[in-house]
C-alpha cells in the first residue's frame, strides 16, 4: 500500500465523505510548487482552491505566523489585539472608508454581510436580498439558500426566507425583482465557482445607481476575487464603483483561515455588541498572516504582476484555442481565468494532474486557472507546454 493509499484509507475510516476526494496527498509548498506525499512534483494552478493566493508558504507570510506563534496566538474579542486593528486599517486604507468584521471563511464573511443588511433594513420591514443565478456564497443554510444553483440545495429543505435570483448581468431583471421588501443586492464581480462569469461595466454602473436610487445595499462578495487576483487589490476597482459592504476570505490569511465583512461609513455601526460575534474571528496569528501578504504584496509589486501574467496567460491559451477545436472560449480578468470547452473538463483536469499541473474543472466544462499572484512567466510556460500536449492527446482520442 502506498503512502497515499495509507492516508486515504484514514480518510474512509475517520473523515466524513463531503468531498468528491483527487487521489492525491499533498505533502509540502513552495511558490507556485507543490509536493505529494510521495515525492512528485506539481505546478500548482489552483493553490489550496485560490487560498495560496500569494503562493505555498510565503516567507513573508511564514515568518509572520512563525514570530506570532511565539507572542500570542489567540485573544478574546472581548479585548484589543494590535494585529486585528492593524490588518483592519491595512484594509481599509485599500479599499474604501469603513469599518471590519473579522470571522473564519466567507461563509462566514457573506452571513454576516447578510445580517448587517437585515439589521439595517429591520426598521422598515425590508429584509430580501437579490442574488444572481450561478453564484457560489457558501456552505451555511443561508448561504446555500443565496447560491444561485440548485445542486446546493437539494436534501436541506425547508431552506431560509429572503432571497430572490435573478440573471446574472440583467439589470432589466434585477429592476423588476426589486419591491417594498428588498433590502440588498448581493453578487460576485467574477462567479467564479460559476464558471468565470465575468460582469459588465455597464451593468455594474447600472446597478450601483440602482441600490444609490432604492436605499438598497449593494454587497460585493469578493472572496475569491479580492487580494490582488484581478488586477487590482480588489475586483470592484475594476469597474469604478465602490459597493456599500465587501466580503473577503480566501487569500486574505496567505493559507490561515479568515473571513472580513468591510462596510462602508455609512453601514459601519449597523452591527452593534451583542448583535453579531465570532470567536476565533480575527485571531492574532491569522491577523499577523494576513498583514504578511499585504506586505508581500506591495514589496513584490504583485497587483501589477497579477495584470502582466494574466494577460501573458491569455495570450498563451489564445494560442492553444485556435489550435484546438473544443476550446470554445477564453475568459479572464488578471488571474481568474475560465477555458471553456465543448467537452467535458474532467479528464483534461485528471491528465495534466498526473504530468505534474494542478488546475480545478467546473461546470463540467469550464477549466478554472488561478495561479499564485507571484507566478512567473517561466512557469507558466511550463504549465502551457502540459496543457498544449493534454489537449493534443485528447484532440487525437
């Protein structure tokens, strides 16, 4: 039995099955690179599911874990902790004027999002909240009940009041599904666990007059979207409106596990003691890695490296569409890029796993590409070349 047998046979014994599991046991990360437990080597396009979003292992990132690991590693929010202020101001000094909610994951991020838009509204009785129809917010009750795929509904019935979906980049839609009761409007800039669907700047303006208009809250859920992927710190900066309240996670903590909920001026108190909480939310440890990504960040000019390497990908994989007739089309904004195929993605996905590329496949057929924000041309050169010889072999049959 191998290595990875062993661990897998744990997994059947101990772990509940909530994962359709690759046979792959990761050992160890460096950059863009990681290992399995048997020694073989990977370039990581998909690290840690855009966790890594500053690569495996960051020494920024790692060192700031390491000093905090020997300081203090956790403090009750009842009390101040110097890390948590610190990264709140990082955050809010690069996005807009506003305050932070720290918790564990964007689940957690988007339900209290969520909550701060009911708080709001409860005077008035408003308290529906529109989302977009393949959107991904999370696993909790409310937030599946958001999502707007049924997939992550079935089986959890009776689900939460209070959300509508609408067509994603149809603002006519959203217009008609605003009433005395709508209170928000929530959305990704890029679905994309929903394939890299990308929004419109015209339908985002539209949008962001609408809420301004109807006293509705616009929330962006930048989880996987935000820290720097898009081409900017965050995805919103894209499209020169500012949301009212901004979710992140994901790439935010450089591997640690962390959720922000970044409400404007004028939302900022709506969240009041005793009306929203979280415990290990906003950790020492997780604060302190968190910061060494935003230095890691503007040390290493990463936004812009976002923007150059994502428009040098493209350019690559534009070559390989018009290679390839299966690829149907490119979609990309800095490094959140969606391949969509006419075939499906999932032995494509398994192939360039086995000659050494970690991607992730979608929708059945849309490859989903997001390398660390720090990957270099060198490498994705080397990611291209398997793709190029994946996609020749399964051309041929």
């Amino acid at each position: 039995m191998s290595k990875t047998e062993k661990v897998a046979a744990m997994y059947d014994k101990y772990v509940m099955t909530t994962y359709k599991r690759t046979p792959l046991c990761l050992a160890k990360g460096k950059g863009t690179f990681a290992w399995d437990i048997e020694g073989n080597k990977y370039i990581d396009f998909f690290p840690g599911w855009a966790v890594s979003g500053t690569g495996h292992c960051h020494p920024k990132v790692a060192s700031a874990v390491s000093k905090q690991s020997k300081k203090l590693m956790h403090v009750s929010n009842n009390y101040y902790s110097e890390e948590q202020g610190k990264l709140a101001e990082a955050i809010i000094k690069s996005a807009f004027p506003g305050k932070v909610f720290f918790g564990n994951s964007g689940a957690e991020a988007n339900e209290a999002a969520v909550k701060l838009a009911r708080k709001y509204g409860s005077a008035t009785g408003r308290f529906e909240i529109i989302t977009m129809t393949k959107s991904f917010h999370g696993r909790t009750l409310a937030m599946i009940t958001a999502t707007g795929q049924d997939k992550v509904k079935h089986g959890f019935e009776p689900l939460p009041a209070g959300f509508v979906h609408v067509p994603f980049n149809d603002i006519e839609a959203v217009k008609k599904a605003v009433n005395e009761k709508t209170i928000g409007v929530m959305l990704e800039p890029i679905q994309c666990e929903g394939g890299v669907n990308i929004a419109d700047k015209a339908y985002m303006k539209e949008l962001n007059k609408l809420c301004n208009e109807k006293d509705l809250l616009l929330i962006f859920d930048e989880v996987q979207t935000g820290i720097a992927r898009s081409g900017e710190m965050f995805c919103y900066q894209n499209y020169d409106i500012v949301p009212d309240v901004m979710t992140l996670a994901k790439a935010l903590g450089g591997g640690l596990p962390i959720g922000a909920c970044v409400a404007g001026t004028k939302y900022q108190d709506v969240l009041t003691p005793g009306t929203h909480a979280s415990t290990f939310g906003g950790s020492p440890i997780v604060c302190a890695a968190a910061l060494g990504v935003y230095e890691a960040i503007k040390k290493e000019n990463l936004i812009k490296n976002a923007r150059v390497m994502g428009n040098y990908i493209k350019k690559k994989l534009e070559a390989l569409k018009a290679k390839y007739g299966f690829i149907k089309e490119i979609r990309s904004m800095g490094l959140i890029i969606g391949v969509e195929l006419s075939i499906k993605g999932e032995e494509i996905y398994r192939e360039c796993m086995k000659k050494g590329l970690l991607l992730n496949c979608t929708q059945d057929t849309i490859l989903r590409i997001m390398p660390p924000v720090t990957v270099t041309k060198i490498e994705v050169d080397k990611a291209i070349s398997i793709l190029d010889k994946v996609f020749a072999r399964v051309q041929k049959g």
